[in-house]
C-alpha cells in the first residue's frame, strides 16, 4: 500500500495534465472522489478533466464543483495521464475505456477486493469503506490542505459508501476521516445527509410502490428478489438514478440473508444488484460474471429476465448453502 502510495505521489508529481474517471452509474462515491482529487490536482498547477460516462445524479449536483464532471470523451487530454477511480474494472469506466488504455500513464484508485491492478500505479485498499477514504488519507500523506469542498465532497463519499457510516465496513480509519473533515471544516452532517440519503422527489416514491410490489421470497424466506424494468421508470417519470439503493428495501427484510433487485435493461440483458448479511455478495457475484464487495455486488446478464432470474436464483440458493451443488441443476439445465 505505502510503496503504491508513494508511486501514486510520485506520477502525480511528474504529469502536468490529468483526465479523471469514475464509474458508470455514479454515486457519492464516484462523484466525491472524482471532486476531491480534480480540486487538489487543480491545486498543485495540474491541467484536469472530470469525467463519467453517465450523468451526475440530481442529489449530487449541490456538490461544488460537479458541474464540471463531462460526459463527453472529444473533452479527453490526449496527453493526459489517467486516474481511475472507484472502478474494479476499465468495463466499469464504459465509453473512456479506449481513451484510457491509450494513456501512457493511468494511476488506479479504488476499494473493490475484485480489482484488476490495471494502473502503472495500483492504489487499491481492499479495507478502506470509500475510494474518498484513500483519496483523504492520500491526500493527507501529500501534505495538500483541504479546501471546505473538497471536505464535503470526500464527507460524501465517506458516508455514501458506508450508508450514513453503518455498514459493517466502517472503520476506526473512516470515523477518523470523517471526524478530521468535520474538525477542519464548517459542515453540517445533518443538511449534508439530508440532501443525500432523505430527500427525493415525488416519482421516486412513485416508482418504489410499483418496484415493493414486486417483491418475491425464496429460500425459506432468505431471499428476497425486487425487479425493476424501463416501463416502470417511464410510467413513474422517474430517472435511473431513482433506483440507486432501493434494493436495501428487500435486504432489510427481518430474516432475509440476501437481497436482489433486477433491472431489465432490455429483452436480451438485465442488471442484478446483491445485497448480504452473511453471505458473500462478490463471490455470488463473480460466479455470474460481476464483482463488488462483500455485501454489496452486481453483475450484468446478456439474457432474457427470466432465465437470468432463474440461474439468479440458483446461485444465491446455492450460496446460502440452501442447495447441493449437484441437487442444484435440474434436468433441463446445461451442465
Ligand atoms: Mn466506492
């Protein structure tokens, strides 16, 4: 970790210009990292450009700064090195991930345990709840004052990936950043919070009824299955982003061990979110092709919704230990 830091230091130090990348989908995370690290790259004289392939959600526009998070790759610095951040994978960067390994330099910061090490530089911190809470701790090691937006930026990050600091991967570590921003810092934790995790517009709450009345139980009632599809945004006029973390509603059921929300991108591919207690989500995960966090995962099907759900859900049955791996299959199933 300390050699990559001091790499990571290092390169930064050596580039003059920078194209930053966060995920698809972005969250608090993604777009508080991105903040954080362009203001203080900006800071030391650096050229930077902030980049994510989809919008920043609307609950994270108050963000100082995220209006200048593009979506457009011909605003790429041809010259640039690459920081990547908050992503397992380049697939995760989607449409940057030519420009990206065209870069000669590309310094790689995330906290997925599933992380591929594709970065001349690989600052990747498996125990660290945050891409924020490395980008704090780096920051800090570089001797770079904070300046109150990068603060609330990186609080966001903080607290968004911990959900409000109560998932069991907070630590001693992200109490102690989070507790050096709000010493430092004039923030309110209770307006910040609020703006993040409680307020939503009306047709999120009408697009929750329709997603509730999906639910399913499985698994002697350890699993529960949410879907979600494009008709019941339109119909609800609600925006993707408006499902970034209804999937807790089916793992915080009383009893439920694993939590799953589809999403039917199209009759030929779905997105599946897990959500554990106990079971391992990315190894559940990384059997169907996708990675995450040991209690927060995804994956991407290229199949019809309903033969996805069903191997789905022979998967988290068989995580559950619910299933023998040979029981498992049934006869119509390939080997
Ligand atoms: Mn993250």
């Amino acid at each position: 970790m300390e050699e990559q830091q001091n790499k990571t230091i290092a390169l930064i130090h050596r580039q003059q210009s920078f194209n930053l990348v966060a995920h698809i989908q972005p969250d608090g995370d993604s777009i508080g990292s991105l903040l954080a690290m362009g203001e203080a790259l900006a800071g030391l004289g650096k050229t930077v450009r902030l980049f994510t392939a989809d919008k920043v959600p609307r609950k994270y526009t108050f963000l100082k700064g995220s209006d200048q998070i593009v979506t457009a790759p011909e605003r790429w610095l041809e010259d640039g090195a690459a920081v990547v951040l908050d992503c397992s994978d380049l697939e995760r960067t989607g449409i940057f991930k030519e420009a990206i390994l065209r870069s000669a330099v590309i310094i790689n910061i995330d906290h997925h345990r599933t992380n591929r090490h594709f970065g001349t530089a690989n600052l990747v911190d498996a125990a660290a709840a945050a891409t924020g809470e490395i980008i704090f701790y780096l920051l800090k090691a570089m001797e770079l004052p904070l300046t109150v937006s990068m603060a609330e930026a990186l609080y966001v990050a903080l607290s968004t990936d911990t959900g409000s600091f109560k998932f069991e991967n907070t630590t001693a570590a992200t109490h102690r950043a989070a507790a050096e921003l709000l010493e430092q810092f004039d923030l309110n934790p209770g307006t910040l919070s609020e703006q993040v995790f409680d307020l939503r517009p009306l047709p999120f709450y009408l697009l929750l009824t329709k997603v509730l009345g999906t639910l399913e139980l499985h698994g002697d009632k350890k699993i529960a299955i949410l879907t979600a599809s494009r008709e019941m945004l339109e119909q609800s006029g609600a925006l993707r982003e408006d499902l970034d973390g209804m999937i807790n509603f089916a793992r915080n059921i009383e009893g439920v061990e694993i939590g799953i929300m589809f999403f039917i991108e199209s009759p030929a591919e779905v997105k599946v979110g897990f959500r554990s207690r106990t079971v391992d989500a990315s190894a559940l995960a990384e059997v169907l092709g996708g990675g995450g966090h040991a209690r927060a995962a995804g994956c991407r099907m290229r199949e019809p919704y309903v033969r996805a759900r069903e191997k789905v859900l022979r998967e988290a049955l068989r995580a559950l230990g619910a299933l023998e791996p040979s029981a498992a299959l049934s006869a119509k199933d390939e080997p």
